[in-house]
C-alpha cells in the first residue's frame, strides 16, 4: 500500500515581498548541520533547490552550467502569474529525469533524492571558487573557456497582487547577464540597485580570515603515524583531535575574500543568505537554487553527524510552496493528511522502525 498525501498548495508570499532568485554554481560541501537558533532563523524565508539533493555530489559540465543559467533566465525572465514555487517545482520535476540518466552508471550515487527542493534548510556548507592554479597555460585556458563558478542572480520578482508578480531585475528595458557575487563588483551593482539603494556591505572584509583546510594538517599527521611509542589506540585519538581541530576552526570561519579583494574565494552559505537579507530587507523572500556538491567532510564536528538524517531525509514526501523555516506542530499538521488505514498501519510497525532507525547514528 502507498501512503496517501493531501497536499494543500496556497501562495504564502505577502504582498510586497521581495523575491530574488540565484544559482548556486560552485564548489560545496557541508560544515554544519546541527544549527543554532541563530542560523535556523537566518534560513527562514528562504528555498533551496539541490541539484545532489542528498549527501553526496553533483556532476556537470561547462555545458550544463551553461544551460542551466540559459533555462532559468528563460523561466524567470518575466512577470508572474503564479508564486515562484511552483516554477521550481516544475523546473525540478524537469530536470530530474536528465539529471538521473547522466548519472545513472555512477555506483556511488543516490539517484532517488536528486532535484529535490527543501523549504527547511538543515545544513550550513562552505560555497567556494576551488583551487586556483598560475601559470600561462591555466590562464590561456581561462580566456578561452571561461568557467562558470559563483552564486549568479537570476532575477528579482515583487508581489504586487494576488498571483501578481512583477520583474523588477532584469528590466525589459534594460537586460543584463547574471550577476555574480563571488565578483565585488557585480555585489556591490547588486546593492546598489533600485529598490535596495544599499552600500557594499564593506564588513565582508573585516569577516574574512584563510579558508580552513580540506584535510588534518598532513604534518601532524606523519608525526602521529611515526611514533612508535604510542599504540594504535592512541594514534586513533590524536589523529581524531586533529580532526576536531579543524571542525573547530571551521565553526568559527564565515568567508574568504581573494588578495586583492576583488573576488569571494569561499563563503559559508548562512553569512551569504545574512548579507543578501541586510540588503533586501525584512520584506525577502529568498529561492536558492543549489548545484554544488553536498557531501560530508572533514570539516563537519563528528557531534553534527547524526543531524546529518534530518537533510537526508526530510520529513515530508512532497515538498509544497512554503518559506524556510522551522515548523511547529500544529503548521505539520495542516500539510498533509494520512489515510487513517497507513496510519494504523505505522502504529502496527512502530517496534519494527525501531529496529531499523534506532538512536545511536552509525555510519
């Protein structure tokens, strides 16, 4: 038997709210997962898109990143007769079979949980340029095939009525390519445009600090493995400190700007999402569409690992057009409806669930 959903679809947008839209097209992978009250209140009003959809990672290419800004730039390039929800959830349902074929020979990957679209946001995760090499060659090959890497906007949309939304960037009038803030200078044109009429928000500079490492710092590593005076056991501790070392570090990092502070190397999602709110005001509603990689790493605190389950597996089967944010019982309630059949029958497995999620996470 399947479970049966009543899903109730309404438009949540206020009147007057502010609803831009960006691509996520850059490096990623988690560094939190178990958010303070301060971070979960920072992703409020705010929907992701994730291309990887699940703890893993995302396969494109030039091309793909490409059309992907091509057919967003189609899809929102124009005022709206229905929330911005709704052309997500298309788009999502769109893309989801390519996506599940171009990777359906790759072993390691879950192809069920692509596309999907979180309306709850669980996780923080580092968004980065990656390496950069030098030489002539790399820059050669950089004139020639520029990549497409960093947080793009895609448009800005007002409600100004019931089902009512008007494009406010890109103008008819006036179009421009995608923005992207991991550029200085397309955030500060970003800012600085009508409606917001905001200065660059200059403290980005003051926030940054180097991008913590990948891995345990290999020197540390080789003088632990090289101590014949410890046993195993203790090795496994020190290297584990190590480790926790750098979840540290990373808690407390927010962004990393290029030397010549022209660009974002790297930047925690959540200090992105908190700069895009200052500028638009308490009027935002943010969509996020993700395409970065969101697998798990070093840099995550081991005590996150278990709040790992709430991203990977949300709650609720479908998705409907609601803002982030946390969900209190009695707003769960009015989301779906079980028949009462699948409901006694949940009851009836509840040992046998138990079983098979008990309370210690092992992985």
């Amino acid at each position: 038997m399947f479970n049966i959903y009543i899903i109730i679809f309404m438009d949540c947008d206020e009147v007057g709210s502010i609803i831009p839209t960006f691509a996520i097209i850059t490096h990623g992978s988690i560094i939190e997962a178990n958010l303070s009250p301060e971070k979960q209140d920072i992703f409020k009003n705010v929907r992701m898109f994730s291309l990887a959809g699940d703890i893993q990672e995302s396969h494109h290419s030039l091309e793909d990143e490409k059309a992907f800004l091509q057919n967003l730039n189609e899809l929102f390039h124009q005022d709206l007769d229905v929330p911005t929800a709704n052309i997500i959830a298309q788009y999502a349902t769109s893309i989801k079979p390519v996506y599940q074929h171009k990777i359906q020979n790759m072993t390691n990957m879950n192809s069920n949980k692509v596309c999907r679209i979180f309306d709850n946001i669980t996780i923080d995760k580092i968004l980065g340029r990656g390496a950069t090499a030098d030489g002539l060659f790399y820059k050669m090959m950089e004139c020639i095939m520029p990549p497409i890497i960093g947080v793009f906007l895609i448009s800005i949309h007002k409600k100004i009525d019931n089902n009512q939304f008007k494009l406010i960037y890109p103008s008819a009038s006036n179009p421009h390519g995608n923005l992207n803030l991991f550029d200085i200078k397309d955030f500060t044109t970003f800012a600085n445009m009508s409606p917001f009429n905001k200065p660059f928000p200059e403290k980005i500079f003051e926030l940054s600090t180097p991008i913590p490492s990948r891995i345990v710092d290999p020197a540390k590593i080789e003088m632990v493995e090289k101590n014949k005076s410890i046993t195993n056991d203790e090795k496994n501790v020190m290297l584990q400190q190590h480790r926790d070392e750098l979840a540290q570090i990373t808690l407390l990092w927010d962004v990393t700007i290029s030397p010549d502070r022209k660009y974002i190397n790297a930047i925690r999602m959540s200090t992105l999402v908190k700069l895009i709110k200052d500028i638009v005001g308490a009027n935002s509603k943010i969509n996020l569409l993700d395409y970065s990689c969101t697998n798990q790493t070093l840099r995550i605190p081991r005590s996150h690992e278990p709040y790992l389950r709430k991203f990977s597996s949300p709650p609720f089967k479908y998705i409907i057009p609601k803002w982030g944010g946390k969900y209190t019982k009695r707003r769960k309630n009015r989301r779906y409806v079980k028949s009462k059949k699948n409901k006694k029958r949940k009851n009836t497995n509840k040992n046998k669930n138990k079983r098979h999620f008990g309370s210690k996470f092992i992985r």
